[in-house]
C-alpha cells in the first residue's frame, strides 16, 4: 500500500471529523476499482466489524463491500456472515449504510452475487418486524437497482419487480417502483 492511502487509513482515526470524512471517501474511491492492497487491511476490518465505535462499524463493512472485488483468495465467503450482522446494527444509521452498500460484493463473482441477492430477498420478506422496515426495504431495492446498472443483468431486475409485487401497500409498491423506472 502506497503511504497517501496509508494516511487515509491512518486518518480514519482523527479526531477531527472532516479529516476523517475525507479518508473515508478517498479509500471509497480508491476501492471503486481493484486494488492490491487488500490483504493489508483486511483482518483489521473484519476485527472493525465488531468495535464498540459504530463509526468503525459501518467503515468496515462498507470497505470490505467494496474490497470484495480485490478478493481473489474469496475470504469475503466466510467473513459475509459477519458483516451482513452489521446491517442489523443496534445503531440504525450504521445498519443502513453497511446495507446500502453490501451490493458492491456482488460484484465480485456469481457465488459472491448469489449469496447476496440471496439475503437481500430473505431480509426484504423477514424485515417487516424491525422498525423502519420500509426504508430497509427500500434500501434492499436500491441495492438491486445498483447491482442491476453495473451488470445489466435481467433476472436481478425481475428478483426486485417479484419483490415489489409482494408489497400490498399502494403508496409504497408505488414508491419501490419508482426506483426502477
């Protein structure tokens, strides 16, 4: 890993807000595309996933999303467990930002998108018993939507339209549908 990204991991840490607000979305960036510093940070974001700060929390999760891409070893298999825990975070803003971006693991192969769209479409029918269900479930759909406009494939847009049918209240099918429009 090259020391500019180095300090942007390093200034995760700051206790300056905006410092940290500009590492985080230096390494988003970053991890956009491969990378081939994966496996240095890793295991620290796996051990993130659990710290008592929900900040840390949620950037782990969200990198990991994204390094699924720089996987080739294929870890993000047995370590998704984990950070999918995180979308059920005590703090809601923390679930919803580990939710709204554990897509990006789709992108990295058909067994990694399997398991996603897998757990989306469970969560999407379980979810009605957590609280602000419709903001998960629009955020499930989201999350499809995006997968679908990277890899254009049909049957993630019909997986999203049969969940849609399955919503009988009018305001929010019409909402849901929205995102597919």
């Amino acid at each position: 890993m090259d020391k500019p990204m180095q300090s942007h991991f390093e200034n995760l840490n700051s206790p300056d807000r905006n410092v940290q607000y500009e590492a985080y979305n230096q390494i988003i960036a970053a991890t956009e595309k491969p990378v081939d510093w994966a496996y240095e940070v890793w295991d620290q974001l796996k051990d993130d996933l659990d710290d008592p700060d929900n900040h840390k929390r949620s950037r782990a999760a969200q990198f990991l999303a994204h390094l699924a891409i720089s996987d080739p070893e294929k870890k993000i298999l047995n370590d998704f467990p984990a950070i999918w825990n995180v979308t059920y975070d005590k703090k809601f803003v923390t679930a919803r930002h580990s939710l709204q971006s554990i897509w990006r693991i789709a992108l990295a192969g058909n067994e990694q998108k399997e398991m996603v769209v897998n757990h989306l479409v469970d969560r999407f029918h379980a979810c009605e018993e957590e609280k602000n269900f419709t903001l998960i479930r629009n955020d499930i759909l989201q999350a499809l939507r995006n997968l679908f406009n990277e890899i254009k494939e049909d049957d993630i847009k019909q997986t999203a339209l049969n969940l849609i049918e399955t919503v009988t209240d009018a305001n929010y099918k019409k909402k849901y549908l929205a995102i597919w429009k």
